[in-house]
C-alpha cells in the first residue's frame, strides 16, 4: 500500500511540475530537473502517507480480530423455553470461519 502511495503522489507530483513548467515558458532541461525533483518528494511524502494508512488499517483489523475472538469465546448456556426446546447456539466456536481480515492484511502488506 505504501509502494501504491508513493508511486501514485509521485506520478501526480511529477505531471504537475512538467505542466507548470509548459506554462510558465521553462527550459526543457530546467522543466526536467524540477520536474525530477518534485516527483522524487512526492514520492517520499507517499511513502510517508502509505506507512502511515498500513498502521491505521492494520490497527482497525487487529481490533476487529479480537473482538471476532472474543465473542466466539464467550461460552452460551441453553435455555430451556416453556415447551423444552433449547435455544442453544447450532455451532460451537470451533464452527465458525475465519473472517475475511487475513486477506486484508495480506493486501495490506503488499
């Protein structure tokens, strides 16, 4: 995701650089090297921008994740209704899937 960032802020810094020079009458050279330069910041500040989104994304799942394990740990007890029948969970804990977040957190470390 930071590799996205970076390369995405690059690329916008760059073409903005390369038209404000078209604009205001630069040299090719001077246009170039400016153009370099600011594609080269743009890419350090999406960098930046990328670690940063990772940690907010990866903390969020983290949370979920417990909060996911949490409530399949949480042991139900039947109970028994006026007629005998139980309201007691179909599947255990052991039963239930593993959310999407492994997933997520494989993409986020691209």
């Amino acid at each position: 995701m930071s590799r996205r960032a970076a390369a995405l802020l690059a690329l916008f810094a760059f073409a903005g650089a390369w038209i404000t020079g078209v604009f205001c009458d630069v040299a090719p050279r001077a246009r170039l090297g400016s153009a370099l330069l600011a594609a080269f910041v743009g890419a350090i500040a999406g960098l930046a921008i990328g670690v940063a989104l990772e940690r907010l994304v990866l903390a969020r799942l983290a949370e979920q994740w417990d909060e996911i394990a949490a409530a399949a740990a949480v042991p139900t007890e039947p109970t028994k209704a006026a007629d005998g029948a139980t309201n007691a969970p179909i599947a255990g804990p052991a039963a239930i899937k593993a959310p999407v977040a492994p997933a997520a957190l494989q993409e986020a470390l691209r």
